[in-house]
C-alpha cells in the first residue's frame, strides 16, 4: 500500500524536505553553513549572477529612455562668477606688476624649499607646482644645517619657501640668524605656510612678530586685494563664492602696518543673520613689507588646496625674487574638442550646447583676436543620436565656418589597429569626402589621432596616410616623453609629421 507522500509529486517532496532542513537548521548556526555550502552550488551563483545583470541592463535601458533623467542629464553647471573682463567692467586696473628691480642680477632663478619629510603632501605638491612651471628648485628636510647659500658674490636661491612656517620660528639661533642674514644682504623674500592646528585656538600670537593667529577655521567668499604688488598672474575683482576646501584655516590678525592683506575671506561657520550684522572678513595671505627687520615674507593661512593659492604662490615667488622667477605673460594655446558626433545616445550635443559653444567663442574672441575652437569629427557617426541630438549635428555643420577642424579618423578607430596602410587611407578618405559633402573646412594641416594613437611611440603608417591624405604637417601628443606622472610631460608636444 502507498504512503501518501509517495502520491505527491517528486519536486515538491524536494522542496519540503529543503524547507525542512533549513528550519532545523536556522537554529544551528553550524549545521545552517553546511547545509548553504551543501545545497548552494555553483549553478546557482551563475544563475543568480546572470539574473541580475540582465535586471541592471533592463533599469540602464529604461533610465536612459526615461524623460526625467534626460532633463538631469540636460542640466548645464554653470560658473559661481562671470568674469568682469569679459563684460566690459574694469574693476580694477588691467596692466599687470613689473616686479623686475635691479637686485635680481645677484640672485639666481632657483627655489629653496624646506620640507618636514621628503614625502610630506604639502612639499610634493610645491615641488610639483614649480616643475610644471620650469622652475628650479632644491628640497631641503627642515632640522639640518643650511645648504651652501652663496657661490662667490651672487645668491644661488632667489626666494626661501617653507613648508611648515614652525620650521622657520623654531630653527636654532645660529641657522636663523644665518638665513636672515642671507635673506636681507640679497634681498631674497620668504614664502611660508602655517599648519593645520590639533585643537581650535584663537588670538595666538606668531613668536617674533606682532602678528595673531585663529586656526581651524571653516571659510568661504575669498576676495583680494586689488592694490597689492604683488598680484600679477592673478587680477583682483571678483569674488570666489562657496566654501573654501578644508576646515582647518589659519586667518591672520594684526594692526601693524607692515602687514598688507592679499586674500581674506568670510567665516563659514555664521549663520546669515550673524553674518548681515557682522560683515566680518578675515585675512588668508597676508604680505610682510619687511619694515621691521629688512625681509619681505608671504604667509599663507592654508596649503595649496584652494586653486587661488597656487596662483598666489606663483605669483609670490615673481614679487620676492624681483621678477627672476616671473613667469611670461603671453600665451599660445590651442583648444581642441575631440569626438565630435562620436557620443553615446543621451550625451551628444544639442542645438543648445552648440550655441552655447558659440557664444563662448566669441566671448573669447574679445581677448585672443581669430581664435576659434577646433573640432575633431569622425563623420560616420553622424545623426546617430535622437532627433534633438540630430538637429545638434546639423547646426554644428550649417556653423561649419566658424570653427577650425580636424580629421579624427571615421570610424574612431586607433590607428595602429589597422591591418595594413591601405585600409588606413580608405577610412581617412571616407573622412575627407565626408567633410567635403557637409562644407567643413579641414586645410589646416593639423589632425590628432584617437587615444593619440600612433604619434607617440610612431606608427610609420599613420604618418604615411596623414601625408598622403591630409597633407598633416603637425600633430599633438600627450604621450611625450610619457604619460605618467603628468606633471613630466611636454606639455602638447607639437611636431612635425615624419617624411
């Protein structure tokens, strides 16, 4: 006679039992992993895995063709500030300092720096700061006897940077008096960043000088001061808004007129209220006129997180070194926009975007006389977006004219992926006819290859096709002499094409 569970059917006996085990086992923190490692297998992880990446594609798809995202994906940043020059408003005067004085002939254009450690942050960051403008420098660990300062009558350091300004307030008498000595018979400067306090203290006078300190401040809304010297890379007139990075601030107080404020700065941590009735401002970098002991120094309340700093630091090593460490006001630079029509659906260009870049280039226009944005197209994904995008495509190519253009190969491809040199000059040419038919002026004799392909190691069949095709002359890279670290390259290293 058959028992009743044998009438059942097979599978769903399994899943009883299953059930089962697992509530004898959900008791028995033991027994539960043997019974997982026993009745999970593999297949089922595969299962699982699978199951869930199509679930992430399905919810990618329908985030990509939903309205409301497309409206996220939409929203442009836009700047904190508008810059004054561009709107015909001089706030301050244009003409940059001339910080060359006769004292420079008897230093040299060298930087010496004095870091805590050799791997402190804060001296990389310096160290990186002064080769990617050329500048010479040498690193000096804080603690250790001074370096050889002079060679014959002339000083070999031109400004003395110090990285943690505790270094300079606590050498030893006989070193500082030294390096005193050397700064005033040169007239060499210093440039010196106070440190981050453990606690929060406030009114703390800086040993030597009749100067105060608050630390760990939290800021925001940093201004300078359009009357100082020593502003020349940098022009007053504006007003960074938003917090500052950091909530460690060092702000400087004093009534000694020897002290000049170059940047300040509001107090994040008021509320609005407190700030309307305030209206206080704090001093971030102040500038030392050496009144009272014949030595120009540059403290700076915090590092060179905030993007205004480097450009301070720049510009204080031009003031104290009486100009040998200017850096040149004059620039030539090329901007170019790769990937034109290239874009995934839902990130290419829109009418919007396309006259909103036109809009920018006239508004550079105003200071770089001719200057024009060069576009890198690869024609095949032309109108390979959604309608609107599309209609970005066609404004882009009815404003031919007033860009500069560059072929960026047809099909994207890198050009070392190529099989052979007659491929290479087929998709090149696809590319040529591709301008002719839409009116894009490409005679300028200059193209970029994708991912910089080919230029840098040389791919002698790129060359060959750009020459044959393009008539290519020069070309960029940023692969020269090495990609990483980047602060080493050469810049956009422009050369001339081979043959």
């Amino acid at each position: 006679m058959m028992d009743k569970q044998s009438l059942l059917p097979q599978n769903f006996v399994t899943k009883t039992t299953i059930i089962r085990k697992f509530h004898n086992y959900s008791c028995r923190p033991r027994r539960l992993q043997r019974f997982i490692k026993k009745e999970i297998t593999a297949k089922h992880c595969v299962a699982f895995l699978a199951a869930l990446s199509v679930l992430s594609i399905l919810y990618y798809m329908n985030y990509l063709s939903s309205p409301f995202a497309s409206l996220m994906r939409r929203r442009r940043p836009e700047p904190f500030m508008s810059c004054a020059i561009l709107e015909n408003i001089y706030l301050v005067p244009s003409n940059a300092h001339n910080h060359t004085s006769v004292a420079k002939v008897r230093i040299d254009p060298r930087v010496l720096v004095f870091v805590e450690t050799a791997f402190s942050r804060l001296g990389r960051e310096i160290a990186e700061l002064l080769v990617y403008n050329r500048m010479r420098y040498k690193l000096e660990v804080s603690g250790k006897s001074l370096p050889v300062m002079t060679n014959q009558d002339k000083g070999k350091y031109g400004v003395i940077v110090f990285e943690n300004v505790n270094k300079y307030l606590e050498m030893d008498k006989w070193n500082r008096e030294l390096l005193d000595k050397y700064c005033r018979e040169y007239s060499v400067g210093i440039v010196a960043f106070f440190p981050p306090s453990e606690t929060a203290k406030f009114d703390e006078p800086v040993r030597g000088f009749p100067l105060t300190r608050h630390s760990n401040m939290r800021l925001k809304d940093a201004g300078l001061n359009p009357l100082s010297p020593i502003l020349r890379l940098t022009r007053a007139g504006e007003t960074a808004w938003g917090e500052l990075p950091g909530t460690d601030w060092n702000v400087f107080i004093t009534n000694h007129s020897t002290y000049e404020t170059l940047e300040y700065a509001s107090n994040a941590s008021t509320s609005s209220s407190e700030e309307t009735r305030n209206q206080t401002v704090y001093s971030t970098v102040v500038q030392d006129h050496g009144t009272l002991d014949g030595i120009e120094r540059v403290f700076f309340g915090s590092g060179l997180r905030f993007w205004l700093h480097r450009l301070l630091f720049l510009d204080s090593l031009s003031y104290l070194s009486h100009g040998q460490l200017s850096l040149s006001l004059n620039r030539t630079f090329l901007i170019d926009i790769d990937d034109i029509f290239v874009g995934e659906i839902g990130t290419r260009l829109l009418p919007d975007d396309v006259r909103a870049l036109l809009r920018t280039q006239k508004r550079i226009q105003k200071l770089v006389r001719g200057f024009k944005f060069n576009l890198g197209f690869s024609g095949k994904y032309f109108h390979h977006g959604e309608p609107e995008e599309n209609a970005g495509d066609d404004l882009l190519t009815e404003n031919a004219h007033e860009f500069s253009w560059f072929s960026h190969m047809w099909n994207h491809q890198q050009p070392h992926l190529y099989e052979n040199q007659t491929q290479l000059e087929v998709d090149m040419m696809l590319n040529k006819n591709f301008a002719k038919t839409h009116n894009i002026p490409v005679d300028s004799g200059y193209s970029i290859a994708p991912h910089h392909s080919g230029v840098y190691p040389v791919h002698e069949n790129l060359y060959t096709a750009w020459r044959h095709i393009w008539k290519v002359k020069v070309t960029s890279t940023e692969e020269y002499p090495h990609l990483r670290p980047a602060r080493l390259r050469r810049d956009q290293h422009i050369h001339e094409s081979h043959g």
